[in-house]
C-alpha cells in the first residue's frame, strides 16, 4: 500500500473527508508521523520473527587504506543481521561479469594479530582483489564488523567495491506519498499500519476506538500466528541463514 492510499483511508477512519486544513487538529503531516511510528512498530514486530523477511541488498565503496569506515554513511538504515559480504570486480550492478567473492567474516577477533592481517598490514590483498584469486592465502580476507563499523584486513591499498545484504535497524520516514509501507513487504500488514495511526490519532483525542481497536487485534492476532509458522519453516528449510551476523549497539 502507498502512503498516498493509507493518508485517504486514515482521512477516512477519523472522517476527515480529505480535510488538509489540520481541521480537527489533525493536520497532514501529523497523520504522516502517526503511520510512520506505526509503519515503524510493526516493522519491528516482523523482523522480532524473522530478520530474514527484510533484507536489503547494496553495494559501497570501501576505500583505500582505511582502517574501517562507518556503515551508517555507507548502507541504508545500519544492520542488525549480515546475511552476505564479498567484493566486487567493479563498481557496477551485479553481472554474469560481476559477481561478488564472499568474504570470511569471523564472530570474534583480535585484530592485532598476525593471522587476521593486523591493523597495518596490506600483504596481498590488492594482487588478490585485482584478479580475485582467492587461492592461496586468499581465503585470509576478512570482514570484521564491530558495532557500526566494517574493518577489511588485511588492509587494502586500493579501493574495494562491498556488496552486503542486510537487515536494517529500522524503516525511513514516511515522506512520500510514493513510497511503500514496510517497503512494499508484506501487504497483508498494511491495513493493520492504518488502523493502529487511527487509533493513536483517535486516543489522542479521547475518541471511541474500540472498532478499530477490533479489527486491528484480528489482523495481528490472524497474520502474527502465520508469520511466527512462516519463519520456522523457512528456518528449517535454510538452516545456512538461522545464525547471521547479529549485535546490539
């Protein structure tokens, strides 16, 4: 469902009858902070299941001689999963040409020691990123990402194209009347989005909600028990990804 849809039907619900005079005390961009905390809350609900519904896929340019770079200049909303990191031949879309290497990505790391590169040493990563020969002491290259930041080791001497997927901590803003709620994911949540604004909206103001209330409850209660059964099948149908790259901030 577009944001344009959800403002109509919550326009509906509080009888505003495309009133955009704030009539009510309801104006249009109060309505738009109202379906984003909503978009926002059952965002969360889903990904509590399964951070696997929602996975982004990108690419960025790690460049040479850094350290570490923070994801959060780099991806759109920072992970709270790592599904997948390798390196691009290319700065270009994914190809028959462009495919990316996987990159190791260890869950504890010291990155003082000699085995993972240090935090200084380039030995061989250029000459393996240039022609991806990742033979031997290819299979030394590593991600290591630590709280909001990604460190390769060793340390490249040249730039190096990242292609991730990845579950973002949170949604964007709705702005747009173009733009998806849970970005175009599971539209048999959407109406469930508009309820719950209509209901904040609506409390606000002391008003009844006990029908919205109502049908909201039935939309979550009918959808949370499929999703709860959808993520365990798909848990064990693809065990590789029951176990990603987790952390808190």
């Amino acid at each position: 469902m577009k944001v344009k849809e959800a403002v109509r039907r919550l326009n509906g619900y509080l009888q505003r009858r495309g009133k955009v005079d704030g009539s009510g005390g309801w104006t249009e961009q109060y309505l738009l902070d109202l379906l984003t905390d909503a978009n926002l809350d059952m965002y969360h609900r889903v990904v509590n299941y399964g951070p696997e519904i929602f996975q982004l896929t990108g690419r960025f340019t790690y460049e040479a001689n850094q350290v570490e770079v923070d994801l959060s200049s780099k991806l759109s909303g920072l992970p709270i999963a790592i599904w997948y990191a390798g390196l691009l031949p290319k700065d270009e879309d994914l190809s028959a040409n462009n495919m990316p290497v996987q990159l190791n990505m260890p869950r504890r790391t010291n990155l003082d020691t000699t085995a993972n590169g240090g935090p200084t040493s380039t030995t061989g990563l250029a000459e393996a990123v240039g022609s991806f020969s990742f033979g031997a002491g290819g299979s030394s290259i590593q991600a290591f990402f630590l709280g909001r930041d990604l460190s390769i080791r060793p340390i490249p001497r040249s730039d190096v194209y990242v292609y991730m997927r990845w579950t973002p901590d949170e949604l964007p803003s709705l702005l747009d009347e173009d733009q998806d709620l849970l970005g175009g994911f599971l539209p048999q949540f959407h109406p469930a989005i508009v309820y719950k604004a209509a209901i904040q909206a609506k409390s606000a103001k002391g008003e009844d909600v006990q029908q919205l209330l109502g049908l909201y409850q039935e939309i979550i209660g009918q959808y949370d028990s499929n999703l709860k059964m959808g993520c365990k099948q798909r848990q064990r149908q693809q065990p590789q990804q029951r176990d990603p790259m987790r952390w808190e901030y």
